[in-house]
C-alpha cells in the first residue's frame, strides 16, 4: 500500500493505519547519524574504552564486525540508547515535527510514562540477528499492561525513522488495518526491567510486510497497529529511532 500520497494523519486515522514516506532532509539525516554515533561511542568508551578505536573506524553500518568484541544485549538495554537533550532538540526543531505539528493540531514528544522528560530512542538492529528484533505487537499493549496514563483530550500516535540500513532489507513490518481489530490475544513476561506483550504471529491471520524505506524514511504509525522489526538482511546494520507522540484525540 502506498501511503505516500495521502496526508499523514489521514493514513493513520484511516484505512491503512499508518503512513510512510520522506522524513527527513539529507542534511539532517546526517546530522542524527553523527548525534546517534556520539550517543553509541560515549558507551563504548565506558565499557571498552581499549576498543572505541575499532568501534569508532567501522562506525555504526559496520558495527556488527566489531560487536564481537562486547556482549550486545547487556549493553544495549533501552535505558543506553536514549538520545541526549541535543537530539530531542534537534527532532523537535525537524521538519517532520513541523509538518506533524501542523497535520495533527500539535504534536508534543512524550515518555512511556507520565510526568517524565521526552524520549527518543535509537536501535541497533545487526545483519541476521534473529534476537535483535522484537515480535510483532501494537505499541498500545504496554500502555495497557502497565497502566500509563495519557492526558485528557490527547492520545498517543508512533513515529520510526530510519537512519541508515539497506532498502528492502532492513526496517519496520506493518500489517496494514490491523489498528481496527483491537481483541488479539497476547500474554504478559516481565523482561529487561518491563512488563511486556508476548504475541504469537503464527497463529492469527495476519501478513505483515517488510516496509520500503530509504535512509530518512518516517513510518508515522497508529498505537493499535500491529508491526514489529524485521531481521536485517544484507551487510550493513540497520539503525531507526523512535518516539511516541501525544496529539489531540480526533
Ligand atoms: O524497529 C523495530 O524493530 C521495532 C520498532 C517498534 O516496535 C516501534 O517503533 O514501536
Ligand atoms: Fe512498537
């Protein structure tokens, strides 16, 4: 389904339940990349300051190469993939948030629970690696399970963007109209700190597709969607950041 060429909020709101297309500029795609990479080589120094040369000399697409030399999962735990202050500045200041300011009435960078700064979270998904990715769930389950509130007359939409990765091989799988279905059943497992869903794909009629999206790319998508990541192909690790929103109900 090409979402392109509808209006973000209408795709959504609408049959599709999400929209995806060009959401950032080159320049500034650029530029999170190097706040991403800054964020990914100040960890590294603290656990492997020896080995931030090898690190820093394959840069994020190689990482993969280099990730041997640390164990990935405990390094990586949602909490040190967080951007700074400066990276949350500079989404608010992009013109996706201006465009989706403007599409949705206001649009305001929010944390999964109530009452604490914005967060923006960036992941590190390697070529094959079946455990980097998550199964396939709607973003509206953990709000659920762990009761965060939203404030009165908002509600919460997601945005992903992907930062580098190859096209067709790397990203986000949607399945598209899944957000008017909301009885899937999922049970609850207490994993890295969180409750979180556990969704069995294979047992309901559901086809999820791998989205298109070049370097730059949003996927802008319903909180009752089902998606999830897909395993890397190709030879370059796929990097995306995502954030939920808060947007006046409709
Ligand atoms: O990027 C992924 O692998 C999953 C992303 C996701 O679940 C989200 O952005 O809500
Ligand atoms: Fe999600």
């Amino acid at each position: 389904m090409n979402t392109e060429q509808i209006n973000i909020r209408d795709a959504v709101d609408g049959a599709p339940g999400y929209w995806a297309g060009p959401g950032l500029t080159e320049i500034e795609i650029v530029e999170l990349r190097r706040l991403i990479e800054q964020r990914f080589l100040a960890r590294i120094a603290t656990i492997a300051p020896d080995d931030v040369d090898h690190f820093a000399a394959a840069g994020l697409a190689q990482y993969h190469l280099e990730s041997y030399r640390i164990d990935h999962s405990s390094v990586w735990p949602r909490h040190e993939r967080l951007m700074g202050q400066d990276g949350i500045d500079f989404i608010n200041q992009s013109s996706l948030m201006y465009r989706l300011a403007a599409e949705f009435g206001s649009a305001q960078i929010t944390n999964e629970i109530e009452g604490e700064p914005p967060e923006v979270v960036w992941r590190l998904v390697r070529p094959g690696q079946t455990d980097d990715v998550g199964p396939l769930h709607a973003d509206r389950w953990f709000w659920d399970i762990n009761k965060w509130p939203t404030p009165d007359g908002q509600r919460c939409i997601k945005v992903w963007l992907l930062v580098n990765g190859d096209t067709g091989l790397a990203g986000l799988r949607v399945a598209p109209g899944t957000h008017r279905q909301q009885d899937w059943n999922y049970t609850v497992e207490y994993r890295h700190g969180l409750d979180k869903p556990v969704f069995d794909e294979a047992v309901v009629d559901v086809e999820p597709f791998l989205l298109e999206t070049p370097p730059g790319s949003a996927v802008v998508f319903s909180y009752d969607l089902l998606h999830g990541g897909a395993v890397t192909m190709g030879d370059q690790c796929r990097v995306s950041l995502e954030f939920t929103l808060f947007v006046p109900q409709c």
